[in-house]
C-alpha cells in the first residue's frame, strides 16, 4: 500500500483503520482501488481518483451524485429497502466536502463498498439481461420525479450534433496524419449523419422529452446481489440531463455483443436477439408506466444511435491520436471502431426484429 495513496485516504470520514489499498478493475477514465479496513464492523470502501481531464467539473459532478443519491435514498426508505444497498453512499471528508483535492491538483472522491455484491462483464444469459433491464428501467422510474437542477458536467455527451461538429475538425486538422489510413472508415460515418441527425433533432425540439439518464449502463455499473437480483446503479459520474433512450441503447450496445468491445476478430461480433428481447422486457416492465410515445417509437432504434456514436468516437480519437481513451497498443481505437462497426451493421439487419419486439411487450 501507498504511504501518499493512505495519507489521502485518511481525509475521509472512514470507519476503522486503513489495511489495504489495492487497485480495482481498469477504468477507460478513472483510477479506482479497494481499501480495506479494520475494526469491529467498519465497512469497505472505493476510492477513486477522478480524471480531471475528462470531467472539467469535478466538484459539480459530485453535487449531481449527491443530488440524485439523496433523491434515491428518500425513496428506498419509503419502500422499506435499505438505502445503503439500493444505492451508493458517498463519503465526506473531514471538512464536509464530498472530494479531495491533493498537493498535485488531483480530485479523489470515496464512496461506500456494498458488500455480498456481484457485478458481470457481460450479459451472457437472457435472465441476466431481463435482471439488467428491470434495473436500469428502475433506477429511470424512481427519477423521473426529480425536479431538481443538474449541472451539465459533460457538455454534448451523446449529442450527436455537437459529435459530429468535433468530428468535422478532427478530419480538418488530421493532427497526427491517419485521416488517408481510414477513408472507408469514415465513410461509414458519413452515410449515416443524416440520420443519425433527425432522430437528434427530436430530442432538441423536445418531441422527445429530457429526463434524469445515467448515461453509461453496460452491465458491470449495476450491482447484483448472489440471488441474481439488482441491488443498484454505480458509477454515476455522468448522470445528466437528458433523453432516457440513450441509456437504453448504450445498455443494448454492450448487453448484446456477442464477441468484445475491442474484438479483433470480427466473426464474434454480432447482436444477439435473445438478449435484447429479454432486456427489453426487464426494461419496459419497469419504465413502460413514465414513458411517452415518442419514446416507445424510438426504443429500437437507440440502440443504433449509441452504437453509431461509438463507432464515430473511436475513430476520432483514433485519427485525433488517442487523446481520450486509454489505450493499450497504438491500433487499439481502430480495432475497437471495427467492432462496432460490426455490431452496428447487425442491428441494422435485425431493425425490424428490433421494433416487433418493442410493440409486443407493449
């Protein structure tokens, strides 16, 4: 364990005394560790340095988290769960804040470890999907009442108006000179802007109503318990403002993949209808009651959109130098465009299926 990894730790309301610090799973954007402790009952916690050039607004991000969190346990309670399961706890430090900020600038946040937990990689059974969707449906109906205000930490986060003007200066600048290494690539791109825009225009025009989203809903932000239920949603540095579709089509994105986000071979990739029936069952049991019918028009055809972005975020990093995502070999984001790419022409093919099955668990 760190001596300067420790010493940080200790500005925290913690319980007990520190054992361990150990580095936890490996975050694109944060760096997160395990800390152990000792004493009689004292809890386990998460810690986590927050990447301070990725979220320009690390103090309002947690007032987001605490906001909704608070809004969260208010609910729990009145229902009799345990709010310190249903959702995540953040911890103060000594002073009252909800970060640290160290001698280098860093921002370091801590939260409650929710022990007996179980988190997958994948959503590999279509009872663990039905169990996913359920979750996500619910955390989007037990905020579909908050009236609060949220900061708008990540400005044109999955809007695909503001991507694309990014995208148009990527290419302009082509600052390390791939641009002519990926001109099918970009092409895939292009044919699909138009649209990819129309849909967007309707979340702009307010056809399609903005509500609480938590924006990053692959399968291993949600707790289970060893029963195979939800417990939570974690990981809510980018809970916004927005349109509740992008949280399910970024859950079918990667619920459905049957080969890997960065797989190098492209015969393993594909979407899996079984899958994306179940979630959408789990999902709309739960969210069917606040959602409006522009958004039931448009449940299917999310998931394209997501998929679509991410394909057009990682070539433009790619072609940008890899200045967002971590990657581990110079190919990575060119590897990981390819993959969706793939996924994205198989939700294409199935679109039809896609709509069906919405209307039918309708």
């Amino acid at each position: 364990m760190s001596r300067a990894l420790k010493c940080i730790a200790e500005n925290f309301r913690i319980e007990g005394e520190i054992h361990s610090i150990k580095p936890l799973g490996e975050g694109f954007i944060n760096d997160t560790y395990f800390v152990q402790t000792v004493g009689k009952s004292a809890p386990n916690y998460l810690f986590q340095r927050k990447n301070k050039t990725i979220f320009k607004d690390v103090p309002s991000m947690m007032d987001n988290i605490q906001k909704i969190t608070t809004h969260l346990k208010t609910k729990i309670v009145a229902s009799g769960g345990n709010p310190f399961r249903e959702t995540l706890t953040l911890i103060k430090t000594h002073s009252g804040a909800l970060y640290h900020l160290d001698g280098d600038g860093e921002f370091w946040t801590m939260c409650l470890f929710i022990k007996d937990s179980i988190s997958y990689d994948s959503a590999n059974t279509p009872e663990l999907a039905y169990s996913g969707g359920k979750g996500i449906g619910k955390f989007q109906r037990m905020t579909s009442d908050y009236k609060g205000q949220l900061v708008d930490i990540l400005p044109g986060f999955h809007n695909i108006r503001f991507r694309l003007e990014q995208w148009k200066d990527v290419l302009e600048k082509d600052p390390v000179g791939r641009k002519s290494l990926v001109k099918e690539e970009i092409s895939w791109i292009e044919d699909r802007r138009d649209e990819m825009l129309k849909f967007w225009s309707l979340v702009e025009n307010g056809a399609i109503p903005t509500r609480v989203t938590h924006n990053d809903t692959k399968i291993n932000n949600i707790l289970f318990n060893k029963e195979g239920d939800v417990l939570c949603m974690i990981d809510l540095d980018t809970v916004l403002n927005s349109t509740v579709l992008n949280d399910f089509g970024d859950a079918i994105r990667s619920y459905t993949n049957t080969g890997l986000e960065d797989d190098t071979e492209l015969d393993n990739v594909s979407m899996d209808m079984e899958i994306f029936k179940a979630y959408t069952k789990g999902y709309l049991e739960e969210a069917k009651s606040f959602l409006e019918q522009t958004e039931l028009d448009y449940l299917a055809f999310s998931a394209k959109y997501i998929t679509y972005e991410q394909v057009l975020r990682f070539l433009m990093d790619y072609i940008a130098g890899d200045t967002y995502y971590k990657i581990k070999y110079p190919e990575h984001n060119l590897v990981r465009t390819k993959a969706q790419f793939k996924l994205l022409q198989s939700m294409e093919a199935q679109f039809t299926v896609m709509r069906n099955t919405v209307k039918s668990y309708l």
